[in-house]
C-alpha cells in the first residue's frame, strides 16, 4: 500500500509539455535513423517511447530538461586561458582571433593532415546535439551543440593498429590568452580519450551552439564535446590532435593527480574532495538535483568501462 | 557631533562591515549575482567572514606593535560582524544550497574535508558569539579570556577550509594564512613579551633624548 504525495503528482504544465515532448520524440525518431546518431537507442520499439540523446524538441534535451539560456552558456565560462573569473571569460576573449585555424592531425596515422578549419566545416556536416554539460565543480547546463561525430575525422586520417589514445591540445597564444601568461599551470591545456571512447558516437568535435558559430569564450573555432565526462574533459580551441600508444597527461591530471584522473567520467559514486558529485545545481535553476551516472548516457557508453572499477580508474 | 567625534573608529568598523551585506542585496536585487547565485552569495559571506575575522584579530597585534590603543574596541563589533557573515554562509550551504537535505548535508560534512574544518570553525566560535557580552564576561571572569582564546583555533581552521575548497591555484589562501600566521606568532607569549620590552626602551630613550635636549634645544639664548 502507497499513496501519493501531492508533491509526487507531476503539475500540468511540465505534464503537458512532457507529453508534447513524446509527441515529437516520435517523429525524430525517423530522423535520429537518418542521422544514425542513435539508431540501436531508438530501435526498441514503439512504447514507452526511449530517450534520445542528443536530439533536441520544444528546447529540452530527451530528458525533457529546459535548455539553458543561451546568456548563462555564452556568459559563464571555465576557461582558464582567459580568466579563472568564469564571468571574466567573454570580455576578455572577444577579440581572440578564430580565423585563419588550422588543426594539424598526426601521430599514429597512416594519413597524417592539417585541416583548414572551413575544410572541417566542409567535409562533415554539421549535426545539432543537445548535450547536458556536468562541470566537476558541481554545476550543469543542457546546450544545443552543432558538430560532427570525431570517428569521422578519425577515420579520414586512420588510426594504425598501435594507436591507442588521442591527445588534444589547444592553442598556446599568451599574447592573445592572458591567463597563458600565468605560469601556475602547464600550459598549453591538452586533454585525452582512449581511442575506443573517441570513436563512440556521442563524441562530437562541436563547432557551434544555439544554431550559431561558437564564440571565443565557448572555445572558439573548434572544441571537443564530449557529455558523458566532466566538464574540463572538453577542451576548447583545438589546434593538434594527435593519436598516441600511452595515455597523454593532461593539464588538470599534472596540476591535481589525486583529484583529477584520466577518465573523468561523470560519476556519482566517485566522490569529489570539494565538489559534491552525488548532485548538481543546473544554472538557472535554484535547488539541486541528483547526478547521473555518466551524465545519463548510460545506454551508450558504459560499454566501454564494462570490467572497469571506476573507483580507481577516476 | 561630540559622540562622533569620540566614536568615530567604532561607526567606521560598524559602516564598513555593513557595507558587503549591502552591496550583496544591491546586486541579489538588480540580478547580478552571476549565473550561479548560490554560489556566489556563499562565496561572498565566506569570504567577507575571514576578512572580518582577520581585522578583528590584527587589533591587538596593532596595539602590541605601534601602541594603537583606541583599536582594541573593536574587536568585539568586527568579530561579531564576522560570526554574522559565517551564519549567512552556512545558512546559505544549508538551505539555498542543499534545501535541508539532511543526507546531503551528511554526506557533504562526512565527505568534504573542507567542510569539516569549516563546520568546526563555526562550532568553536559559536560560544564566543554567544558569551560575548559583558555580562557573560563578568560571569566567566578569568575564565572568559581563555574561552577566547578559541579563536586562535578556529581562525586557522577558516583559513584551512578556504585552502582546502579552492580548486588548483592556493596562492590567495595562502596569502590569507601568512597575515594569520604572524598574528598567532606575535601572540606567543616569548615574542610579545620582547616586543613590549623593545617598545619600553624605546619609549625610555625617546622621552630621555629629548629630556636630555631641552637645555640645548636653542643655542642661541
């Protein structure tokens, strides 16, 4: 015997709006096929119609969580090339210079490349994905991405069978990134994934936000995404990327090895020493909300750490 | 006009603690607390909390060191402003932060190091907010200044819980415990008892120079 709280009774607008969620669920399903973003998620059947990552309807992500206003995703900003102050962020990188770019590709390929960055923009095209964002300090956000999938970069340059992991590195410009110019951190900022999470096709190299180019504060012109990891595992403004045979250190595992690990996977029962990492404030929101294991893409990347103990392998 | 006058360094310290709790409604009224409000009005009431701490500290030192007499009443009202701040920032963690999700709390308290000292911290100033007022004074007697003492504790333990919650980049902690770290230092009984016996002999050659001068102090008659 249970009775229902009043507070467990969902109220009608956020019923409704979840309704008219399901509704176009159904039609993006036929879309998310002709995508192939997510064709084994969808395939399961007509009811209870199953989430979607990445698609986006009526401005929430397939959790039916509310976008976050476009102000906060391009006014809040850790980019500590610019400025640990994350409103500081904007001003400071309004006149960084995001054209000419190029991304050199290398290491341990058989078709090593430097890309133009209208090249990258040319040869993939452009998909939306609605991402939840979990920064490590304990905040969210949902931001409507545009990118494209980084295995189809990676497959253009192919991998040798001795290449393990990838090593992203941004660009190194203290004249242009004040905070290059603090020597506290080992810049540039690199950041890494084992080739197989690289591949998984929620990872995107992100070009865009809200339907626009991305902004300088945003990581401008080009920048990982990848929404299962913590926030600091997507590192902005990509110059060289690299496929390698041992794990690249990256700036935060050097500046913090006992808190910072390689995988930085979005886990609530890894816990922090700051940050509570079993819940989360989503900007904009006033209260917090539980943490989802890998950030809720569960079904598409958990796979990849089957065996793993995650306690360890932070 | 007179009071002013007489009492102008107290309503100077009475000003100026109020004035941080102003501009946090100022800008909580005008929307300007950042996207992430809770965080900031925490780190706001945090931060003002030390600062206040410290300067209600830094009174003594000041009347050991250049003979500052007329700062040392202000030590209760600036350490009173600065129980008042902590208040705001643990009511902040506890109920705009965590809503009273006692497991959460828990978890936090059990978990977090740095909310563990800082817990303490509030814990160990908390009896002296409380026995602050002559009454309590006379009541406790030689036994109220020992009590007070605990804040030679609990200020590094703030200090601690600021060093220990910033991400990577401790300098402005550290900064913090130096100003700490030389006040408890010049507290040491040893140091301050040379300090004043460096003072007296100079106070004593000072006023015997000039003694010394006056039959001098102009040739010409």
């Amino acid at each position: 015997m249970s009775s229902i709280r009043s507070s467990e009774i969902t109220p009608e607008h956020i019923y409704l709006s979840r309704r008219s969620f399901m509704r176009s669920v159904g039609t993006l399903v036929a879309g998310a096929f002709v995508l192939n973003a997510c064709g084994e998620a969808a395939s399961t059947g007509p009811a209870p119609t199953p989430p979607v990552p990445g698609t986006t309807t009526a401005g929430t992500d397939e959790l039916s969580d509310p976008l976050t206003a476009f102000e906060a995703v391009i006014g809040y900003n850790n980019y500590y090339e610019f400025s640990t102050d994350k409103e500081a962020v904007a001003p400071l990188s309004r006149d960084f210079t995001t054209s000419p770019w190029t991304v050199e590709v290398g290491g341990l390929v058989n078709k090593p490349k430097t890309y133009a960055m209208e090249d990258l923009l040319q040869r993939f095209p452009q998909e939306e994905r609605v991402y939840r964002l979990r920064c490590v300090e304990g905040w969210s956000m949902v931001i409507p991405w545009m990118g494209f999938p980084i295995n189809k970069l990676l497959n253009e340059v192919e991998p040798t069978s001795k290449a393990k992991y990838v090593r992203f590195e941004t660009v190194e410009r203290p004249e242009e990134m004040p905070g290059q110019k603090d020597g506290y951190y080992r810049w540039p900022y690199v950041e890494g994934l084992r080739l197989d999470e690289a591949m998984n096709d929620l990872a995107i190299l992100a070009t865009g936000l809200y339907g626009k180019a991305l902004l300088p504060q945003n990581g401008a012109p080009l920048r990982l995404t990848v929404p299962w990891k913590y926030g600091f595992k997507s590192i902005k403004s990509i110059v060289k990327i690299d496929l390698v045979e041992e794990p690249p250190t990256s700036l935060w595992m050097a500046a913090g090895p006992s808190e910072y690990g390689f995988y930085a996977n979005v886990n609530p029962d890894v816990p922090h020493p700051r940050w509570s990492q079993s819940s989360e404030r989503r900007i904009g929101d006033s209260g917090r909300r539980p943490t989802l294991l890998f950030n809720g893409y569960s079904d598409q990347v958990a796979g990849l750490y089957s065996g793993m103990d995650l306690r360890t392998n932070y | 006009m007179l009071y002013l006058r007489k009492n102008w360094l107290r309503m100077l310290a009475h000003v100026g603690a109020l004035i941080p709790l102003a501009i946090l409604l100022w800008d909580a009224h005008l929307d300007r607390l950042t996207f992430n409000p809770i965080q900031e009005i925490t780190f706001r009431t945090g931060k003002t909390a030390l600062v206040l701490l410290v300067l209600s500290l830094v009174c003594t030192p000041l009347n050991l060191l250049l003979g500052l007499k007329q700062v040392l009443p202000l030590r209760r009202p600036l350490g009173l402003y600065a129980f008042f701040y902590v208040c705001l920032h643990l009511l902040t963690f506890v109920y705009l932060d965590y809503g009273f999700d006692l497991g959460l709390i828990r978890e936090a308290i059990v978990e977090k190091r740095y909310v563990l000292v800082g817990f303490s911290a509030f814990l160990l100033v908390l009896p002296l907010a409380i026995t602050s007022t002559k009454g309590w004074q006379r009541r406790l007697g030689k036994r109220w200044k020992s009590l007070h003492k605990l804040v030679y504790l609990a200020a590094p333990l703030a200090v601690l819980h600021f060093l220990w919650l910033v991400k990577a980049d401790i300098r402005e902690p550290l900064a913090y415990g130096a100003v700490v770290a030389t006040i408890l230092i010049l507290r040491t009984p040893a140091i301050r008892r040379s300090i004043t016996r460096f003072r007296q002999r100079r106070q004593q050659a000072a006023t015997s120079t000039t003694a010394a001068r006056v039959p001098h102090s102009d040739p010409r008659s």
